[in-house]
C-alpha cells in the first residue's frame, strides 16, 4: 500500500528557511516521478514542484529559484528545501506522485511565514 508522511513544517519569519521530508512507502518509488503541492485555506492544492525518475526537476513560477526538490531512493525520500520564504508561500504541503493520485493524499505539514 502506498503511503506518503510528510514533515519538516512549521512557523519561520519571512526570509528564513525550511526542510520538508516526504517518506514514501510501498512500491515503485525509485521509478516514479514525484512532486510537492500546497493548499491554501479554502482551495485546491497547487503544484510546487517535481522531481522525475531519472532526477529531472521543475518549478511553480513563484517558488523557481527559492525551492529545491530533491530525492533519495535508497531512503524513499522526497526532500523540499525551502529558501528565502514569503508570506503567500504559507499553506499546508503536500508529497505525492506526478500526476497526483487521489487515494494517497497524506496529512501534508503546515509551513507558516510570519514575522
């Protein structure tokens, strides 16, 4: 059975930084294309960012630049490093696969940016 559990979120001034881990369980992770999304309140998620099989990357527009995803199969492990944070990059963050499956949507982690 396929399970995402993220973490790594929590409260940082504008500016600051933070690590999102993704640990990944059950089969074709190291063969999967694999991305982070976020909701805000009252709205769909968004897409953030993707990391393909083969370690290919890209980016939202609004976090290029600012954001790192990267990966670890031998941990299955999707990382998001997350650089000179904003405001509007407050929401809960989500791991799933590239496209998203709708039946493996964790519990995602909170990242708020507030001084």
């Amino acid at each position: 059975q396929v399970q995402f559990v993220e973490s790594g979120g929590g409260l940082v001034q504008p500016g600051g930084s933070l690590r999102l881990s993704c640990e990944a369980s059950g089969s074709d992770f190291s063969r999967s294309s694999m991305a982070w999304y976020r909701q805000y309140p009252a709205k769909g998620r968004d897409f953030v960012a993707r990391i393909t099989s083969g370690g290919a990357t890209d980016y939202a527009p609004s976090v290029g630049g600012r954001f790192t995803i990267s990966r670890d199969n031998d941990k299955n492990t999707v990382i998001l490093q997350m650089n000179r944070l904003k405001p509007e990059d407050t929401a809960v963050y989500y791991c799933n696969r590239f496209p998203p499956r709708d039946s493996y949507w964790g519990q995602g982690t909170q990242v708020t940016v507030s001084s």
